[in-house]
C-alpha cells in the first residue's frame, strides 16, 4: 500500500491518525507493506506524532530519509519481521530484479536508512478524536 497525500500546507488530519492506520494495516496481504512518504520533521510540524502514530499501528516501521532530505519514506510492517539495513537492502534487491526497475532500489535504501535517528524520536499517537478536521 502506497500513501502519498498531502494537503497544499499540511497533511488532511484524517489521514495521520491511527484509526486511519489500523484500516490500512486491516487491508494489506500477509507480509505487505505499507509505504508512506512523509515531510521531514524539517517542514512537518507532526513528523514525529505520525511516526510515532505508525509505530503503534504497526509491527515494524524503517525510516528511509531522501536524497534531498524533504521527506522520508517509512516502511511499516503488518507483521514483524525484524528487518534490519542489510535485509531491507536484499528486499530493495530483490523487488528491484523481479521488478524490472532499472535502478539501484538497494543502494537508495542502503543510503537513506535511518535506525538510531527516529528511532529515538518521541511523539504522540495521533487519534481521531484528538484531530479538527
């Protein structure tokens, strides 16, 4: 699952909670992943609510910053897998063969991870009844 929306300012309230989050991890396949690209805490006042949102709606998140460092993308797990670096760059691997893509997918991942730096972020869950739409 790929969500990528935003608002001309901001991200629609009803797409960051984790009421939202839990519908989507209800539709994905078994060992799906959902991929959300996020503004960075650079220009996102709430990166680290809806990270931590994702953290708690999810089994595993990773955190893939960009090349120029807008956004990230966060990968998040149904189920845990304890991926680590080197996995997630054999899965990019992988997917980027069967896939036909044309590009080093392993080499971005490999570039972009970002363990310790997020992974300490402190944040609260976001819900819906805590959000204007």
């Amino acid at each position: 699952v790929l969500l990528d929306a935003f608002g001309s300012e901001k991200v629609p309230a009803h797409l960051t909670t984790l009421e939202f989050l839990e519908d989507v991890r209800r539709v994905l396949a078994p060992g799906g992943v959902v991929a959300s690209n996020l503004w960075s805490s650079r220009y996102n006042p709430i990166y680290a609510d809806m990270l931590a949102t994702h953290r708690q709606a999810f089994a595993e998140v990773h955190v893939l910053e960009t090349l120029r460092e807008v956004n990230h993308v966060v990968l998040a797990l149904g189920d845990a897998r304890r991926l680590d670096k080197p996995g997630l760059e054999a899965a990019a691997r992988r997917l980027a063969v069967d896939a036909r893509l044309g590009f080093d997918l392993a080499e971005l991942v490999g570039a972009g991870y970002r363990a310790s730096a997020d992974a300490a972020a402190a944040g609260c869950v976001l819900r819906d009844a805590d959000r204007a739409n």
